[in-house]
C-alpha cells in the first residue's frame, strides 16, 4: 500500500527535469506604459519662473607663481658614513674574525679554480665574491662590524659551495 501511494504521488509531480514554465511567453505582448501629462498649475495666468542657473562668465587671466630654485643633487660619495662605535677589545676582535673569515673564503674559492661549475654554483661564486668585496669597502671605510658580517657571509656560502662540488 505504501508503495503504491509513492508511485502515484511520484507520477502526479511530473517529471524532476523538466517543469511546466509559470508564464508562457509566447501569449506575452510588448507593452508601452502611458505617461501622464505634466500639468503646470499657474496662478492668475503667470508664466512659469526660469530656474535655469545662471553662470557669470569669467575672463580667464594667467598668473605667473614664482617657483624656488630645484635643490642641487649631491653626489652620494659625499655623504658622510656613520659607523657603530666599537671599544678596541670588541674592534681588534671583529679585525680577527674579518681577516679569518676572509682568508677561509678566498682559500675556499680556490679550490673551485679548474673545475666545471653548475649555475647554481657558478651563481654561489659571484655571490661570494661580492661579499668579499664589500667587506673589504667595510675594512677600508672603518666600519669593522659591517666587514665580521659581510665576511661571516661570504665564509659560510663558500662552505656550502665546498660540499656541493
């Protein structure tokens, strides 16, 4: 009984995909609207005021601003380079560590002298090679904390560019 009552409510619904549309619009018909008349009330036969606004016309007249002198641009070589203060223990240690830094570097890099690098390590050379030099600017401008940086980088890529070969 139950089944018989599904299947009689399932064929009464129609079909899932297919639906009987809500409007047929073949018996649609193109309608303007009607718009009514604008009545303008006047009292006592008066025309309607003009609300247009009225612009003043204004005579163009150029000004002349006068414009202050474009500062010179300094060359960046004349720039002063501020460098940390360091207590001569703390500089004498960074000169160590820069100079030994430095040395393992360079040792390192000549030991790839002769042999066929890959880009990566070809990459990992110049990338060495221009933190040597920068730290060598650092050792030439006095600025012994930036060189122990600069040198420390260019230590440690060297050694992984050594284990790489």
């Amino acid at each position: 009984m139950g089944l018989t009552i599904g299947v009689s409510l399932l064929a009464l619904t129609g079909c899932a995909e297919r639906r009987a549309r809500a409007f047929p619009w073949a018996t649609a018909v193109l309608v303007h609207p009607r718009l009514p008349t604008q009545v303008v009330p006047t009292l006592d036969g008066e025309p309607p005021p003009d609300l247009r606004p009225s612009i003043p016309e204004t005579p163009l007249r150029l000004i002349a601003h006068s414009v202050p002198p474009r500062p010179r641009e300094t060359s960046r070589g004349s720039q002063p380079v501020l460098v940390p203060q360091l207590s001569p223990e703390d500089m004498s240690e960074a000169k160590q560590q820069t100079q030994d830094s430095l040395a393992v570097a360079e040792r390192n890099l000549g030991s790839t002298k002769g042999r066929k690098l890959t880009p990566a390590q070809s990459d990992l050379v110049a990338k060495i090679r221009s933190f040597i030099e920068q730290a060598k600017g650092a050792v030439g401008s006095g600025d012994w904390a930036r060189a122990r940086t600069l040198a420390e980088k260019a230590q440690v890529l060297s050694e992984d560019l050594v284990r790489s070969l």
